[in-house]
C-alpha cells in the first residue's frame, strides 16, 4: 500500500516540477515577446512619423506577436486559476469542485487538443502552398496550433495531477 502512495507523491510531485518549470518558460517567452512587441510598434510609429517610412514586415509580424502573448498569457492565467470560464465554480461546495476538477480538466484537455489537430491541419495545408513572402507569413501561423496544443498540455499536466480549486 505504502509502494502506490508513494508511487502517486512522486507522480504529483514530478508532474508539479514540470508544470513550474515549463510555466517558468512561457512566462520568460511571453515577456520577451511583449518586449518585442512593445519595440518593434514604437520602432514603427518612429519610423512613419520621423521619417516618413514603413519598417517591412513588422505590422505583420506584431500582429503574430499579440497572438503569441494572448496564448501564453491564457496559459499563465489559468496556470493560476486567475481564468474562471464557468459559472457553476461561484455556487457549489468546496467537495463539489473537488470532484469536477478532474473531469473538467479532461474535458478541457480533449477540446483544445481537438482543436489544436485541426489548427494544424490548416496550418498545414497553408504551408504546402505558401510562396514567397507567404512562407515566412505561414511558419508565424504555427502558433495558432502549438498555443492550443499548450493549452492541453497544461489541462492534461491539471488531470494527471488535479490541485483543488480555490474559492472565488
């Protein structure tokens, strides 16, 4: 008995390990994303009024950049449990909540999984018949699958390891 308990610490504790470190990661990408983001409009805005020129590329390369700090900001948000999508947290018990933790992260799991398969899918089918300058445009498409991929990294990381919710 004493073997599948600590069996299941290990686990928990491996699984928690990982889950700080690869938020540590995203946390790190996020910022320097935003950093670059935050450079790069101001390089432009300096660039059109100062100068009357256009920096090429960077107002499609920013608008990426404000997809990937939305993803991995949805990904630290919920990390925390700041991110409430449902209603029913706010009015049932504490045991309740508990019990739906690990459906509800399966559930959550499986939909953005879902939808990652089919973001990739797209992503590529837009890659075999990207040209040009439309292939650098299509590789930034890739973090519309791999935030949602993350997404159900981290719902599958809550499964496997399910906290218990705090209140709201």
């Amino acid at each position: 008995m004493k073997t599948a308990e600590s069996l299941a610490v290990h686990c928990e504790t491996w699984v928690a390990g990982f889950e700080r470190r690869l938020q540590c990661a995203e946390a790190l990408i996020a910022v320097l994303s935003l950093t670059l983001l935050l450079v790069l409009s101001v390089g432009e805005i300096i660039a059109r009024d100062a100068f009357q020129r256009v920096l090429p590329g960077v107002d499609t390369l920013t608008r990426y950049l404000v997809l990937l700090v939305g993803f991995l900001g949805a990904v630290l948000a919920g990390h925390d449990r700041h991110l409430k999508v449902d209603l029913a947290s706010l009015w049932l018990s504490d045991r309740a909540r508990d019990r739906l933790t690990r459906p509800v992260a399966g559930i959550s799991a499986l939909v953005c999984g879902a939808l990652s398969v089919a973001a990739w899918r797209f992503w590529r089918e837009e890659w075999r018949y990207a040209v040009g300058p439309g292939r650098e445009t299509a590789l930034l498409e890739i973090i519309i699958p791999a935030g949602l991929l993350l997404l159900s990294l981290h719902f599958s990381l809550r499964l496997l390891a399910p906290r218990t919710l705090p209140r709201p």
